[in-house]
C-alpha cells in the first residue's frame, strides 16, 4: 500500500470536526444521557466515526509504512503500539475501541448507555492527544 499523507490529514480533519459535534453532549449526566434517545443515537453515531478514523488512521500507518496486516480492529491497535505508531499511554487509552466499535455497527448486545456515556467523556478527553500524535506521525 502506498502512504497517502494527504488522506492522513483528511481523517484528521474529520477528527476535529467529531469532537467539536461530540463535545456539547460531554456535559450531560449519565442520568440525563439515559434519559434522552435523541442524544444518544447522536453521540453513538459520532462515537461510530471516530472510532472508523482511528483505526483507519492507525490501519493506512501499519501497511503503508511497516507492511502490517492486521486481522480486526483490536489487532490493529495492538500492531499500532508493537509497531511504535503509538506509545503506551495512547495504546491503553484505546484498547478496547474496537470492540466497541463493533457493539455501536452491529448492536451484538443492547448498547449500555453508561458505557456511551463513559466513551463519550473518554473521547472527549483523549481526542487531542490522539489527534496531536497523528498530526506528528503524517
């Protein structure tokens, strides 16, 4: 696969534009996350697309430029670290985005709302660091 910086930076780009959707919802409580479906079939679907980004981002790092095939999303953040894309601290901030990814595509289980709820705050916390570290890898 040939390393395409400019897609990099697209994806980026759209990372930005998700945490500035996602973070007006930051501010709400479990409580009153649960108690609004509008809310959550909106952070879920903008939950979906970030997590699509980053591990696109971390998928087009690992073929193009260390010839990494990964097996499924959580291999991919797995390679990413092994393969020094991503340092420790970032690798244990997005284990298991994967698997959560898969929960709001295919809706294995009934989405946990509080668990929404926690990504949704996780997100919002880590996204510039995620972002700053793709910005210094492109």
């Amino acid at each position: 696969m040939v390393y395409r910086r400019e897609s990099v930076i697209k994806l980026v780009g759209k990372l930005r534009e998700y945490l500035t959707d996602l973070k007006p919802y930051s501010i709400m409580t479990v409580n009153e996350f649960k108690a609004s479906k509008t809310e959550r079939y909106a952070v879920e679907r903008i939950l979906f697309l970030i997590a699509e980004c980053i591990i696109d981002i971390l998928d087009h790092f690992l073929s193009a430029k260390h010839g990494v095939v990964s097996e499924g999303y959580e291999d991919i953040i797995d390679n990413a670290f092994e393969n020094g894309v991503i340092g420790t601290t970032l690798y244990e901030k997005l284990q298991g985005l994967g698997g959560f990814r898969n929960v709001l595509a295919h809706g294995y289980l009934k989405i946990d709302s509080a668990e929404t709820h926690s990504n949704m705050v996780k997100m919002t916390v880590i996204m510039d660091e995620v972002i700053a570290r793709f910005e210094e890898i492109a």
